[in-house]
C-alpha cells in the first residue's frame, strides 16, 4: 500500500476529528499533497492541499476557517485538523499525492489515491 489514509469515524456537529495519511517516501518525496472529499451521488470535491516543504497551503472556500493541512517534517505524512465539523461534511475522505512540488484544487493534476477514510457528522 503506497497511501494509508486512517482518523475518519463518526462525531457530532461542532466536533474535530484529525485525519492522517502515511506515504511511502517514493511517492511522496518533493511532491505536493492533498485531501479531497466524495459525498454519496456527488463528484469528488477539492478540500485542501500543501507544497513538497509544507508551504504553499489552499484549502476549500467551504472549510477555510475550520481545517488545517500540515504534514510531517520528514514530509511523508499529511494531516487534515477538521474543527467545528458540520453535516455537510460527512464524506469519504480521500489523501492525494501530487505530480509536482506545488498542486492545485484539479484533481487531475494528483497521481497516486490513498483508499479514502469515512467522517460522519451528526446533527
């Protein structure tokens, strides 16, 4: 397994949850990575992404605010702090590897998946 996403389950509506996402170092080494979203019946949704050196951070107008991407110094390891979670947060939660040091909100411009991670948001 080259992306090992873990940290989903379920919470209530105003609570955090911290999802990681462990790559082996050949993938992940001097690229960007990201996390993205799939609801039930929706596309996969761009929720945040940083830089191959932990600068470089975007996020999501709709989670600006509430999460925070951060990866580890050895750089293999990306996390997503998710606070003040809502509803409409429930999702799969997916960890992306990107083909380049700097990557957007395309998820096309991501090329290896984790298996995704489930957060459910109770109201």
């Amino acid at each position: 397994v080259q992306l090992q996403a873990s940290g989903g389950g379920l919470v209530q509506a105003g609570g955090s949850l911290r999802l990681s996402c462990a790559g082996t170092r050949r993938i992940v080494s001097n690229n960007a990575m990201g996390w993205f979203r799939q609801a039930p019946g929706k596309e996969r949704e761009f929720v945040a992404t940083i830089g191959w050196n932990g600068g470089h951070t975007r996020y999501a107008e709709s989670v600006e605010g509430r999460f925070t991407i951060s990866r580890d110094y050895a750089g293999d390891t990306v996390y997503l702090q998710m606070n003040r979670l809502k509803p409409e947060d429930t999702a799969v939660y997916y960890c992306g590897v990107a083909r380049k040091a700097l990557a957007g909100g395309d998820r096309h411009d991501y090329r290896y998946w984790g298996q995704g991670t489930l957060v459910t948001v109770s109201s």
